[in-house]
C-alpha cells in the first residue's frame, strides 16, 4: 500500500474526535499517530496497573465566570448541545472553589485547569479537590489576585535559561524580550491548549507526585531541544512565533519519550535549587512594585 493510502486507511479508522472530546485539525497526522499509540497502549496499560495498585493503597489525594463559552469551544463535551453539558460541571466547580477560597476567586486559566480535571475524573467532587490541591499547595499565589507565585516562577525560569542555556537567554536579553510574553500560557495553564492532551495528562502526573519543580522541566527540555531552531530568530515577532512552533510536532506528541526527557535534558535540578531562586527572584519583583 502506497504512503498516501495507508494515511487515508488511517483516517477512515481514527474518529475525527479523540477519546477526551477534542476535535482533531484537518491536517492531524492519522499515521503517524496511529504508529505512535500502539506503542504507547502497552505502556498505559502498564502505568493503570501501577496506578491501581498506588491508589489501594491511600484512600485520598489530598469573580465573575465570563470564560465559560471560551473553555474548550473544539470539545464536543462542552458544548451547550451536549448532554450532558459539561459547562454546567465547570461552572459548579469554580463557583464552589470561589468560595472556598476567597483570597483566590476565580482567575483566567483556572476554567482550563478544573475543564481537564473534569474531563478525566467525571466528577465534580474530586475535580474541586484535585483543584484546591493544584492552586492552594503545588502553585501557591498563582492564581491569587496579584500572580506573584506565577510572576516569580516565570522569572525563575529565566534563570535556569541563563545558567543552562546561555545562548538563548542571550537572544532574549538582546532583543528585550520578557519570559512573561513566551511563557505565561505554559504556566498558567499548564501546558493544556499548548501540549498534546496524553502528554498534559503524564505532566500532570508528575506535577500532583512530585511538586512545581516538574514546570521547569517541561519548560527547560522544550527550550533546550529546539535550541538551534529559537536562536535562527532575528527578532521579538520571531522569537515569540519559534516559542509557539516549539510546542507542537512529534517530539511533545511521543508522550513517553517526552516524559523520560525531561528528567535527562535540563540536568540536574534541586528544590533546594528553585526555592532559593523563587526567594531571590520574589524579592526583585517586590522591590520593582
């Protein structure tokens, strides 16, 4: 069978609609996909039976909402159409977080996260306690109103780039080019709408077991295998475009090969490490105002 046919048999077998409601783009690549996921369908069956087991053994895991109609809009699950209407989920869930915590309320980016929380545990009750997890303990003063904990990871990773990556934070710094405006959706999103659904969902594993350090490492492998193709930038509009190209392609959709990169590429990382760099950096942005 020529190339073009097993991609069109490709197509005609893989629903336009992946398994989370997500539709697929016109030009999403069948073959490459389907190759890609029987691989991949050993190791999930192999991480549900760890999961199994890990979770026998412990019996938990510890404003105004005008993004509802922008939340997922290529997912047939929220869809005022659909039956059920997730939005309704959503809705419950980040007006019951609103009020749990009120030094929080609801900020942009939140409707993503609880949007995933949902989509994966169909429950509105663990969703909320999945969130309080992420916002109130893993990334403190993200979402609060002022977004110092976001600000000062963003600047966090600045430094690991200029101590790691010198070129690029080179190419940053000669051009003026804030971290903020190249990857202020990777992390108040973390990474949702930016990284293959299956790849967010390992990320996110990693982030409830292992804490906020597992941001800097998606972050710093992303930059650091596309190195060579950021510094052919020649200015900010470039710049910006090569950090978006940067999140798509068969290297974040390998999910597996992904996940075991981030834990080789940027070198070694301590907590001892960032936290004395959240210090520092926190104290800057305090003295800025």
């Amino acid at each position: 069978m020529e190339p073009a046919e097993r991609a069109q048999a490709a197509r005609d077998r893989v629903p336009r609609i992946d398994p989370y409601g997500f539709e697929r783009p016109e030009d999403f690549d069948y073959a490459a996909y389907e190759e890609f996921f029987s691989t991949y369908l050993v190791i999930l069956t192999r991480r549900a039976i760890k999961w199994s087991k890990l979770l026998k053994g412990s019996s938990s895991v510890q404003k105004s909402m005008t993004d509802m109609n922008r939340t997922f809009p290529d997912n047939v699950k929220f869809r005022k159409s659909a039956d059920p209407c997730l939005q309704k989920t959503l809705y419950n869930v980040l007006l019951a977080y609103g009020h749990h915590n009120q030094g929080v309320g609801y900020c942009q980016g939140m409707n993503f996260i609880a949007g995933y929380l949902i989509l994966i545990t169909k429950n509105e009750e663990e969703s909320f306690w999945l969130l309080d997890a992420l916002i109130g303990k893993i990334l403190p003063d993200y979402y609060s109103p002022e977004m110092l904990g976001l600000k000062t990871d963003q600047e966090v990773l600045g430094e690991l780039v200029r101590t790691k990556l010198p070129a690029v934070a080179a190419l940053m710094d000669g051009h003026g080019v804030l971290w903020t405006l190249v990857v202020s959706r990777w992390f108040i999103c973390l990474f949702v709408d930016i990284l293959p659904v299956e790849t967010v969902l390992r990320i996110w594993d990693c982030l409830f077991n292992e804490g906020s350090k597992i941001i800097f490492r998606v972050a710093l492998t992303l930059i650091k295998q596309h190195q060579a193709f950021i510094l052919e930038a020649t200015n900010v509009a470039d710049i910006c475009e090569k950090f978006k190209e940067i999140t798509k392609g068969s290297f974040v959709t390998e999910c597996h090969t992904f996940m075991q990169k981030i834990f080789s590429e940027p070198g070694s990382l301590s907590m001892t490490t960032i936290t004395r760099l959240r210090e520092s950096c926190r104290a800057k942005l305090l003295v800025q105002g």
